[in-house]
C-alpha cells in the first residue's frame, strides 16, 4: 500500500540575477498515519520554504507529491485549496488567530469556511478546546488569551476539520520552554489519539528526539 503522503525528488530554485539559486535538491519523504517527523537545520536552510510546498502552499520546481496514492502536482489551485481545507491542519510559529472573534469562533473558523453548519460544530470545537485545557476560555477574544493559549487555540483550529496530515512550522519557537512544552505535549497526544501523521519543524533538538523520526535539512538535502 502506498504511504499516507509522499514527496518525491522535491526541488526548489530562485532566479537570483541570470543564476538560480537551490534551496532544496532532490527531496524525498513519506508519512503512514500516526506518524510524527521533526524536520531540523540551521536557520536559513529552507526548512518553512519545504513545509509550504509539502503543504501544497508553494510550488517545486522539480518532483512529484501524492496523498494516499494521487498526485498532488496535477492539481488545480482550486482543488488544492479544497484539499488543504480537508486533509491538512496548520499550525504555525506565531498564530495567526484573527483577533475580533473568540476563541471558540477562531477554531470554528475553517468549518466556516468549508460551509458546514454552524451550530452542529459549536460543540465540536468546544470540545477540542477542552482537549487543549482551554474549555474556560472559549468566549475569550484573542487579546485576552496568553501566548500558550492562543498557540492552543491554534491548535485546535488545525485538529477541527479531522485533518490526516498536520503540518507544524515552529509550533513552540515564540514560547517560553514551559507553554512550549505544554503545546507540544498535547500535540503530541492528541496526534496519537487520532492516528495524526505530523511534520514538524522545529530547532527544539529536545522536542524533535520524542518524534519517531528526524530528518536535518543541511546544503538543501534532506538527511534521515
């Protein structure tokens, strides 16, 4: 059987004057469900660069990309927003919460969007900020949450729509190492309840060593 997500012979170019510039050469990744892979290198070595196009957000300029044995790279833009909106959750380094609506509103946001009812998923979402300890704050705008918990809140906004695939850039990085390892921990948990394959990139060596693989991202390839 083919695996959850592949990405095969990744390659990613800028023009840089009349020469090309290459950020990642030749990369090539697969995920079964459940499993979490921390992705590492030294700042500037085009670790967000490969999570965007791994989450169909950027283009490569050379390779191939398959969700549960189907071509990604043959995709519209249409259809890959349909299915990032299904299939992918994201959670980023800072939290990109939208900061007039509360907390339960932002999570609820992508079943929003995706034009399900809702009232059907109010409960839902309060349950997954119960999942993330944050069932006494649902009614909280942005402002009044602190950094941990806006980056919670993140993160069941990623979980609401049942993804397969979570991508994570930095999930802890803006976070001081107690609210960092309490996200990553219920990440962590909650990716083992639900069979959640995740990548996540991170500098946190730590973090990445509880991850069942990890893979360095050095001269734009990328080392298992």
């Amino acid at each position: 059987m083919s695996p959850l997500f592949q990405a095969t012979g990744i390659s990613k170019t800028f023009p840089v004057g009349s020469e090309r510039l290459t950020v990642l050469s030749d990369i090539n990744l697969s995920i079964e469900p459940g499993e979490m892979t921390a992705i590492v290198g030294a700042s500037g070595s085009g670790k967000s660069t490969l999570l965007k196009i791994l989450g169909t957000l950027d283009s490569p300029t050379t390779g191939e990309m398959y969700f549960r044995g189907k071509s990604l790279i043959k995709k519209s833009d249409r259809e890959l927003a349909a299915f990032r909106n299904k299939s992918l959750g994201f959670i980023f380094q800072f939290h990109h919460l939208m900061p007039e609506f509360t907390a339960l509103e932002n999570v609820m946001m992508p079943t929003l969007i995706a034009g399900r009812d809702r009232k059907k998923m109010e409960g839902p979402a309060k349950e997954l900020l119960a999942q993330v300890e944050l069932d006494h704050r649902i009614g909280h705008r942005v402002a009044e949450l602190s950094g941990g918990e806006q980056q919670r809140t993140a993160l069941a906004r990623a979980l609401i729509m049942e993804p397969a695939l979570l991508l994570a850039d930095e999930p802890t990085g803006n976070l001081d190492s107690r609210a960092g390892n309490l996200v990553f921990d219920l990440l962590h948990r909650l990716c083992r309840e639900r069979s959640l394959a995740t990548i996540m990139v991170t500098h946190n060596m730590e973090l990445a060593g509880r991850m069942d693989h990890c893979c360095t991202l050095k001269d734009g390839l990328l080392i298992k």
